[in-house]
C-alpha cells in the first residue's frame, strides 16, 4: 500500500503562499510530524486549524490528535491537542 503522505512531494515545488490551507497542513505535518493551534497560527497563519484538520480527515487524510498538557503564562496547566499523522 502506498504511503499517503509521499504523494505530498509535489508541494516541494510549490511557493507556501500559493498553496491552499490544508497543503500548508499537510506539508507542515509532513515535514514536522504533528502541528499544534499555536503552530499553525505562528508558523502558517492559519486561525482555525481544528476546522481545516476535520476538512483532511472527511477527506481520507489519516491524522489523529493527542491531547497535551502545559503551563501557559500564569503557571496554569492546559490542554491542547497535538494532531499527529498516522505512521
């Protein structure tokens, strides 16, 4: 069976702000192995990631989330989710 994600090496060629917001998810999740809300915003400016990551999963993109916890600026722990490509 192929490798979903190796049928992404076209989006090497391709400019970030040419390319949709879910390549920039998927090439993003490629090359890293997982995107976070925090990540998408700083690194894709992407707002609703939670919304472009359900688009991917309707549309057969095997991805999962993991829940995480950390401090934020007050030293109060929250959650976030971490969504991870299938291996």
């Amino acid at each position: 069976m192929m490798d979903r994600w190796a049928t992404l090496a076209y989006l090497d060629e391709m400019d970030m702000k040419d390319m949709t917001q879910k390549q920039r998810i998927l090439k993003y999740m490629r090359d890293f192995g997982s995107i976070t809300k925090i990540e998408a915003m700083r690194d894709l400016g992407i707002m609703r990631l939670e919304a472009r990551i359900w688009e991917l999963i309707r549309d057969g993109w095997p991805i999962f989330a993991d829940m995480e916890c950390a401090p934020n600026r007050y030293g109060q722990d929250t959650r976030y989710a971490r969504y991870r490509r299938a291996a």
